[in-house]
C-alpha cells in the first residue's frame, strides 16, 4: 500500500553539500540516504521525498565535518500488508514459480500458489500451464494476487498466491 508517512529525523549534511542552501543540501541528503532503501523494523520501502515540513538549527560537533538538521518531511513510501490484494506484472518465470513486480519490490508465487489445477512448466518458453484449465502465464501478463508472506531479514521476501478464487492473470477473466 502507498502512503505518506511524516518523519522527524536528525539528517547529515556532508561538506560538499555545504555551498548549497541548507533546505536544498537537507533535500540531497533525505535523497541520497533514504530513497529506495528499506526500513526492515517498519516495513517500509522509502521512495520520494514530497516535502520538507521544517528545518531546526543545525549543529556541529567536535572532530565531525558534517551539520546534523532536525528534520520533520514527508515522504512516499510503499508499505506491502498480510492479505492485502495486488496488481503486478509477472518479470520472470522459473521451474518453482512465478516473480511478480508489485510497485518497487518483487513477490513470489509458488507453482503450489499459481492456480487450483496441476500446473506444468514449459522451460523453453518460460510459461506455465493449466493441465485441464489450459489457463497460461507468462512473462508480461498483469495479475491480481494476494500477500500471504512478508520476511525483512537478510533477503527481503514477499510471498504471494494467486490460488484464491477471483485471483489470477487478468486476462484470464476476461475470456469469460
């Protein structure tokens, strides 16, 4: 889910953003230190600074070439929930299952999770098929999914399924 979170933070200004005005060098910095990266303890996944709300006097400390401002922003954030549902685009197919891009990060479907049939994988032409449903996935097709997963450890992973009924490609409803 997309939201709007505000923060207050205290943010490094290094020396060669100094030149600068302190509301354009607290904008590089909030830039260059948060977007895209991953807070594991929130679940956030930051993404763009929106605005700067207020700036305090910065400090400097003893031996410490940089300027510490107390900061209160906001920014756009992408925060994935447990069963929340989904659209993504599949971005690539292997024998255990299918990676689909859900905003910026990638989920997992499990072949176990991809559909209520058996399922068979054509390597070569990277799809998976339905044995008596003939449903299809390849690389490119949008689906709807649900999170059923969500690990913040070393590798940040995000397990979907798309065995539910109402879940799929998209392209599968519309033949009906």
């Amino acid at each position: 889910m997309y939201k709007i979170v505000t923060i207050k933070e205290k943010i490094k200004v290094t020396p060669e953003k100094l030149g600068l005005s302190a509301r354009e060098a607290i904008e590089k910095a909030i830039e260059e230190s948060l977007e895209g990266k991953i807070d594991p303890k929130s679940g956030l996944i930051f993404l763009s600074l929106v605005s700067i709300d207020k700036i305090e006097e910065g400090k400097i400390y003893p031996a410490d070439p940089n300027v510490y401002y107390q900061t209160t922003f906001k920014m756009l954030v992408f925060k994935p929930e447990l069963h929340e549902l989904v659209i993504g685009e599949v971005v690539d197919n292997v024998d255990f299952g299918s990676f689909i891009r859900i905003g910026p990060i990638d989920g997992l479907v499990h072949i176990s999770q991809l559909m209520d049939d058996y399922v068979s994988f054509d390597k070569k032409n990277s799809v998976f098929l339905g044995k008596q449903t003939k449903k299809t996935l390849k690389i490119g097709d949008k689906v709807l999914a649900r999170i059923i997963s969500i690990s913040w450890k070393e590798q940040n992973k995000i397990g979907l399924t798309m065995r539910q009924q109402g879940l799929g490609a998209l392209h599968w409803f519309k033949r009906k």
